[in-house]
C-alpha cells in the first residue's frame, strides 16, 4: 500500500469522506486521492515522491509557481514579528491601498478570510443598501457555501450531484432567484416579475466552476444598464479571476464597473483570505460605521497580508499576462488538434491562464450545455494523464490554471502527455 493510500484510509476514520473539501475526494473521477508533501513552480511532490506537473495551482492562487521565494520570504519575515495581533496592522492598509489602485470600481474594501465570506457578506451589503431581499443569481455559479448561494451552484456541490445542498432553508431559497447564464432574456423577465424588490445580481462574469464559461457579446454590458436601471446592486465574484486575468480582473477586460466585487485567491499569496470592495457609499454601510454587521478575528491577517502584498507586486512587475495567455493558448491548441485527429468531440473554453475541457460537440455558453459534457470520458483523460505525471482538476465541471512556472519544459512535457491521453481514449 502506497503513503497515500495509508493517509487516506486513516483519513476516512476522521474527516467525511477523508478530505476536508468535497473535491479532492476524488468521486468525480473515481479512485482515492494522492496526498502531497511539497511544491516548487510548476510541480507537486506527492507523499510517495512522485513529481506531478500542477494545472491546479491550489485552485488559483499559484500564478508564479508554488513556493515562490519572493511570497516565501515575505511570510518568513511577517512570522518574525508574530503569529497574530487582533489589532489593525500595517499590511492590511498596504494591501488596501494595492486593491484600491489596481481595481477602477473598488473605492474602500474590507478583508476577510475566504471567498465565501467575501460573497456572503457582499450579498448581506446589497440587502442592506437596498433594503430589498431578493438576489439574482446564475445557474452553475459558485459563490461558496453559504445558505443564500448554495442553489444550483458549481464546483464540489455540481461534482458530487448535489447543486441543491441539503440544509439549506426552503425559505432562503425563496430568496434567490436562479437563471440561466448568457439570457438577457431571463434577466428581463426577472426584473420585470420583481419590480423593486431585487437587492442585487451575483456572478462570476467568467464562471468557473462548472468549466469554464465565457460571456456572450453585450451580456454583461445589458446586466450593467439593468442593475443601474432597477437600483439594484452588480456583484462581480472575482474571487478566481481577480488578478488572474489581469491586475483589475474581468471588469478591466470587459471595461465594465460593478457595484461591489469579492477577491480571494491571490491576494492571499496561498494563505486563506477573502475580500470584499467597492462604491464608497455601499461600503460604508458596514459596520462599525452602517447598519450591515460584517466582523472577523483574524481578518487582514498579517502573513495572509505579507504573502499577498508579495504577489501583488510581482504582478505588477513582471505584467506576467501575455506570457499566461500563450501559454493557455498552447495546452488548447494542443487538446483541439489531438481531439480533432481522434476524431472526438471536444471544447476547450481559455481565456489567459485559465482553461477547461468538455468533451462535447455543443458549445458550452451555460450550466445546461455544461453539463452536456461526458464526465466519464472526462475521467477517463484525467486518469490517463495523472497515470503519466500530469495533475488536472479532478473534476469535468472544474476549470484547470497555470502559472508562470509552467513556461518551458513543463508546458512541453504537459501538452505531448495530454495529447498520448486523448490518443488513449
């Protein structure tokens, strides 16, 4: 019995189903998972020494490579002047200062430790600006785990089919309204059907947890005059693509503002973190100076801070996304050619460092065309490709990412191994 497979089984003693996250539990793709003891750049070292070239990069974060000395070092140092203070820190402005600058529609923003703190607290300030209840959300969007957002979601709830989770109040359900993504027409009839009582609209405006699925022409533009026409407040998550994409997010890229935005991800530089920011006038509204009760002990910590301040800058100087863009151009433009002699059917949705594939001939613009995609052909390439020394997402309904550690040999390496997979489907 492998190391791995030893943890695991002691693992299934002690934590549901042996992980602490539903997707690495492997039940997607089947098998047991493999547990890691180290990273450097672009690879994982497993508990039994074998070395994987990475295309999780710890679901975002990574865009330099893992264990990058820069983002070590910072975190080293902060260690030195202690563990936590439960007390305002310098970092946490630095960082504020950074968000601010680098995001056009971020005018103030408060820390946090997660992503799903960021959005729940996002969707508790827009009800509370607006003193409405209902929120617009997209079907196959992820927004973490909180009661008001687990519906129809993404990620580990679509892997392990379960978008509804259980546990989750019929009347909080009630609450959220759940339409397809890419139909203005839906969104028409939403609003229409709801005349002031929509407190806001929630998406990723480049959803990644159910693949990758990207906008069609003028669908964020129209969800922009429509939230500005009906007083409702935009939620852009940007917790995956904030920073990844570009130093201001998808909004930078799509040249749209929305009212509120959450981050996570990168600017924790690999440590747990969350954000949320926006108009100065709904920000405000939080405690200690509105209405809306928002708090965390260990928010703006200082090494989540050091290590994310050390990322932030790095991007800043090395403008590492034309590099990232080719790089996610290659690993498609390999999967395509080598599906199209196959003669298998195949969609490969990149944007930047970001990418997904779908084994299916229908374009994926939504959660239902998504989920046209064959899983068990998806876990068959995922199989094929781990077994030759490449890590993809465990998942068909989850999005692959690189990082700037990648270029060279482990891109080279990465696309000749995924096109022998699809050759051995």
């Amino acid at each position: 019995m492998s190391v791995s497979e030893q943890l695991f089984a002691r693992a299934l003693q002690l934590m549901p189903g042996g992980v602490n996250s539903p997707v690495r539990a492997f039940r997607s793709v089947g098998g047991a998972p493999f547990f890691v003891k180290a990273a450097r750049g672009a690879t994982l070292v497993t508990a039994d020494d074998r070395e994987l070239i990475d295309f999780v990069c710890t679901w975002g974060p990574a865009i330099h490579g893992h264990n990058h000395p820069r983002i070590k070092s910072a975190i080293a140092a902060a260690l030195e002047n202690g563990t936590s203070f439960g007390t305002p820190n310098p970092s946490e402005v630095e960082m504020a200062e950074l968000i601010v600058r680098f995001v056009p529609s971020i005018r103030k923003v408060r820390m946090c430790n997660s992503g799903t703190e960021a959005t729940m607290s996002a969707v508790r300030l827009a009800r509370g600006f607006t003193q409405r209840d209902k929120i617009i959300k997209f079907a196959g969007c992820y927004h973490g785990h909180s009661d008001s957002l687990l519906i129809k979601a993404g990620s580990g709830a679509l892997t392990h089919g379960h978008p509804d989770s259980a546990g989750v109040p019929a009347a909080f359900a009630q609450e959220t309204i759940v339409l397809p993504f890419n139909d203005t027409a839906a969104l028409e009839a939403a609003f229409a059907a709801n005349p002031e009582k929509i407190a806001g609209v929630i998406l990723e405006p480049y959803p990644a947890n159910v693949g990758l699925i990207l906008p069609g022409p003028g669908f964020l533009q129209y969800l922009r005059t429509l939230c500005t026409a009906h007083g409702a407040v935009l939620i852009f998550d940007e917790v995956m693509t904030g920073f990844r994409l570009a130093r201001g997010g998808v909004q930078e890229l799509e040249q749209i503002r929305p009212d509120l935005t959450t981050l996570g991800k990168i600017i924790g530089g690999g440590l747990p973190v969350g954000a949320l920011g926006g108009r100065a006038d709904i920000m405000d509204c939080l405690a200690p100076l509105g209405p809306v009760y928002q708090a965390g002990t260990l928010s703006g910590h200082p090494r989540a801070m050091a290590s994310g301040i050390a990322a932030l800058r790095l991007l800043e100087e090395i403008n590492p996304y034309p590099r990232l863009d080719a790089l996610g151009r290659q690993v498609r433009d390999a999967l395509l050619a080598a599906a199209r002699r196959k003669g298998l059917p195949l969609q490969v949705p990149q944007v930047g460092s970001m990418l997904a594939v779908f084994f299916t001939a229908t374009p994926v613009r939504d959660y239902a065309t998504a989920l046209k995609s064959d899983a068990k052909l998806f876990a068959k390439f995922f199989h094929a490709c781990l077994d030759r020394g490449v890590y993809l997402p465990p998942s068909a309904y989850e999005t692959a990412f690189l990082s700037t550690a990648h270029e060279g040999a482990a891109i080279t390496r990465a696309c000749e191994v995924m096109t022998t997979a699809i050759n051995a489907l």
